[in-house]
C-alpha cells in the first residue's frame, strides 16, 4: 500500500489510510491509532496499532520480517548456485535429509540459515548433498 502525506491547517502531517485498511483494523473516523517506529534488520518501519502497547507483536512481526528476509537471501544464493528461480524455488520446499526431512524454507524458520549456506558453499566446492 502507496500513501501520502497530507498538511493539515496547524502545521502537522496527515497520513491518508485507504477505507480498506480502517475496516480491517476495525476503526472509523475520529478514533485513536498508535504509530510506532520500529528497525527491522536495518530498515527503519512504522507500525500501526489500535493500542499503545504492542511491543510483543511488533517483536513477533520483526520475527517474520527477519526470517522473510532470511529467505529471499536464501532463495538468491540458491539461483546463483541452480542456475535458475525455478530451480531454486523447488529445491526451497524440497525435504532435505540434512536438515532432518526439513524444508529450506522450513529450517530457516528454525534459524538455520547458516547450515544451507554452508552447504550451498560445500556444494559448489564439489560436496555432494
């Protein structure tokens, strides 16, 4: 979602929010929302609540954000070594006898992220899987 902001007549900024997403979070016009600034890996974030205290669940989102992050990076040295997104993509949800008949995807959710890439690195040294 793309938004703009707007100046008010006392100075101060106004973030326009789509219809769509005051729905989703169950707020009408003139109610409270909480914004928060949030690092996510080096990437600064802001993040909305409907209550002042959502310090678990950004901590939970960063979680998410980071392992996404983790995957994409995972899934990059993956075509660099497959030679293709497709083979990459497969070999991403394909159970591996190395990592316990986890997933890729699966073990970096584990934080495991490192042991592909060693293995990645293996391979290319002429290591079988």
């Amino acid at each position: 979602m793309r938004t703009r902001i707007q100046k008010a007549e006392n100075g101060d900024g106004i973030i326009e929010l789509p219809d769509e997403l005051l729905k989703q979070m169950g707020l009408g016009i003139g109610e409270t929302l909480y914004l928060a600034e949030e690092f996510v890996g080096n990437i600064k974030c802001l993040v909305l609540s409907k209550t002042p205290r959502f310090t678990d669940r950004i901590d939970e989102l960063a979680k998410h954000w980071d392992q996404e992050s983790q995957t994409e990076q995972l899934k990059q040295r993956a075509i660099q070594f497959l030679g293709s997104p497709d083979k990459a993509e497969r070999w991403l949800n394909q159970p591996m006898s190395f990592l316990n008949g986890l997933t890729p995807r699966q073990a970096v959710a584990e934080g495991r992220l490192e042991d592909i890439m060693q293995r990645l690195d293996q391979g290319e040294s002429g290591f079988v899987f």
